[in-house]
C-alpha cells in the first residue's frame, strides 16, 4: 500500500528537478526577460546578453529543463515579485558584472598578444 503514495509523488515531480542553481539561474532569466520588455533599444542588447548568459548556464547544466513552466510558477508567485525579485536583482546584477570584469581581463590579454613590449 505504500506504493500508491510513493508512485503518485514520484509522478506529481517534475521532470526535471530544480536544484538550486537552476533555480536562482532561472530567477535572473525572469529579471532580465522582464526588463527586456520595458528597456529602451540602447539597453536592450544588453538586457538580451544577460538572457542569453542565464539561458545557456542552464541549457549546459540540464539539456531539456523546463524553463516555460518554472518561469510561469516563479512570475505567478506574488510574494516571491514582491519580496524576493529585488534581491534577485541584485545577485544577478552583480554576477554579471563580475563575469563582465572576468572577460574584460581576459579581452586586455587578447590585445597584448602580438603587440610589441613596451
């Protein structure tokens, strides 16, 4: 008898679990696919890239994970927009920014290569 149960739990889960870092890179996806929408065209480039970045973090981590129904739960939760959204914000904000100075370092070496020694 304790099978019914353990089976209908098994397949109320869903197909793909949400770890935790699926779940803040989808919490950064939402961030940015709503600021997209609200951008001017000289930010929304910007806004697109950090989309992309959160996307593909994903996509490598877990190939067929179900974005449209996580993002759905996440943006039809209102205490998580109301509470949680703006520390989102702020990780999101700052993970980009730290990557952007990672790959500004890395765009510098790339220029000296070649360049002659001063």
């Amino acid at each position: 008898m304790l099978i019914l149960p353990l089976l209908a739990a098994t397949m109320a889960a869903p197909a793909t679990p949400v770890d935790a870092a699926n779940a803040q890179d989808v919490a950064c996806i939402a961030l940015f696919a709503a600021a997209a929408g609200n951008s001017t065209d000289k930010d929304q480039a910007g806004t697109i890239a950090a989309f992309m970045y959160y996307l593909g973090r994903i996509d490598a981590r877990a190939p067929g994970y179900d974005l449209e129904g996580h993002l759905v739960a996440l943006l039809s939760d209102e205490a998580y927009l109301k509470d949680q959204l703006p520390k989102d914000g702020e990780r999101c904000g700052k993970e980009l920014s730290q990557r952007g100075s990672e790959l500004d370092k890395i765009g510098k070496a790339m220029s000296a290569i070649g360049q002659p020694a001063k």
